[in-house]
C-alpha cells in the first residue's frame, strides 16, 4: 500500500502560486505530446483532485459491481456457470484493488477512500443502483454492462496518467473476457434455469440499465484527465460504439459456432 505522502503534492500548483503559470504550460506541452504524467510529476492542484474523484468512483464502482452478482454465485445454475461467475466477481474486485493503487499514487489513503464509500460520502455508477433480480439479470450485466465499461475503459486507458491508464489496459483485457461469458450465458439454454424466459419478462429493461453504465456528459474528471480525444466524444457515439462491440463479439462468435460445428460435421 502507498501511504499518503504530503509529498505527492508540489509546491505552487495552484492558480496564483509563484510559477505557477510556466510550470502549467510546461505540463500541457508535455500533455499535448502524448507524454505521460507519473505520480512523482508536478501537476496542477486541480488535476490531481479531479483525478482522485475520478479514480475514486471508478475504483467504487467495481466494488458496488461485484456484490449483487456476488449475491447469485450460490444460486448458479451449474459448476460451470458457478465457476465462471466467482472469477468475474474476482476480477471486479481486483479491478478496484487496481484502481484505488492508481488513486493512492496521487496521496490519497485508500482507508480513507473505502470509508467514504461506506459511509455514503462517495459515489459509484448509477448503473449499479438496479438490483440484479433474477438469473437473466446477471446474464444482461455480464453481457452488455461490461461492453459499455469496455468503451469507457478503453477510451481513458489513452488519458495523461500514466497509473490510471496501465491499470486501465489490465483491466479491459478482464472485462472482454466478462463479456463473452454474458453473451453465452444469453444465448445458452440456461443450463435448468429460464434465462430466456427471464430475458423476456424483462422486456429489455436490463438494456435502458446497461446504457446508463455510458456517461451522458463527459464530466470535470474526465476533463481532468485530458486526452484530446477523449473530449470529442460525445455519449451517443458511445452507445453506439457498445452494441457494435457487442454485435461484434456475437458475430465472431457465431461464427466460430458455426465453423466448429462446420468442422464437426465435416470430419464426421
Ligand atoms: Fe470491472
Ligand atoms: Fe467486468
């Protein structure tokens, strides 16, 4: 664990300190070069706050995440199904461990970040407000709450904090792999369970909560963050760009269905 060092935060970062003009437009040339900021870098005060909130609720959210899946690995419709789940709601809490390291780098205390949380103080996704009723909603979760975070992720894993982005990448390797085991429990029978019965007394509600996973504005942390690309793109292209991956990772999917049992067939 990085303890709180009052020695993350640099003399004269905030607006009016002496040099503290030069020392903002060394850091945005540096920023504008595609150059990494690292934990030891100076960096305006506003920066490195907005980056803590910004962290901070990320690194809640896979916590908040995990624990109504977390709810239904005892009600698992098979081993196989059981095994799968338990290992994406270890991936999530590991995601978070990931995030609030990334967050402790810029001196915050992770006990004080986690009491917070507990206390109500900080907040986490709205996504993760909806309860997770039956077996079809931790299918949809799994499928389609995880595609939307991959947009997210992959999106801010090109941001300027060097910490944030490596814990990024790591992280979206993860959440592919979540996302692939939802669309097969989507399509699969259920193994005993009425996971396509589920899905249609749902009537796509689990489809308005996974697009509330994609943020309707930008928002100051992800200001703060500051990658060029990042600010041109508006919510609806995110949207978009989650049910293209999902329809990609279905395609490829169906296809290598239907190669397999192409094969299967053949050498039958
Ligand atoms: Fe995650
Ligand atoms: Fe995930």
């Amino acid at each position: 664990m990085v303890a709180f060092n009052p020695q993350t935060s640099h003399p004269n970062d905030k607006p009016g300190d002496p040099g503290y003009e030069q020392n903002l437009a060394a850091f945005e040339a540096r920023i504008a070069c595609g150059d990494k900021v690292e934990p030891g870098d100076w960096m305006p005060s506003d920066y490195r706050q907005q980056l803590i909130r910004l962290i901070h609720v990320h690194a809640n959210s896979e916590i908040c995440g995990a624990l109504p899946e977390g709810t239904w690995i005892p009600h698992a419709p098979s081993l196989k199904r059981k095994l799968a789940l338990v290992a994406k709601v270890q991936d999530e809490v590991g995601h978070a461990q990931l995030l609030y390291r990334a967050a402790e780098t810029l001196g915050k205390p992770r006990e004080e970040m986690i009491q917070e949380l507990i206390d109500g103080k900080a907040k986490y996704s709205n996504v993760f407000h909806y309860p997770a009723e039956t077996w079809a909603d931790v299918c949809v979760i799994a499928w389609l709450i995880d595609a939307a975070a991959i947009v997210n992720q992959r999106m801010m894993q090109e941001g300027s904090y060097g910490p944030y982005g490596r814990a990024l990448k790591r992280i979206c390797y993860e959440e592919a792999f979540h996302l692939t085991h939802g669309y097969d429990m989507c399509i699969s029978p259920g193994d005993g369970h009425e996971v396509s019965a589920g899905l249609a007394a749902r009537r796509g509600e689990p489809l308005v909560e996974a697009d509330h996973d994609v943020p309707r504005s930008v928002g100051q942390g992800i200001e703060a963050h500051r990658a060029a690309h990042e600010v041109g793109h508006q919510a609806q292209d995110k949207r978009r760009t989650a049910a293209g991956i999902s329809a990609e990772v279905c395609a490829e999917d169906a296809q290598s269905r239907h190669q397999a049992a192409a094969g299967m067939g053949h050498a039958d």
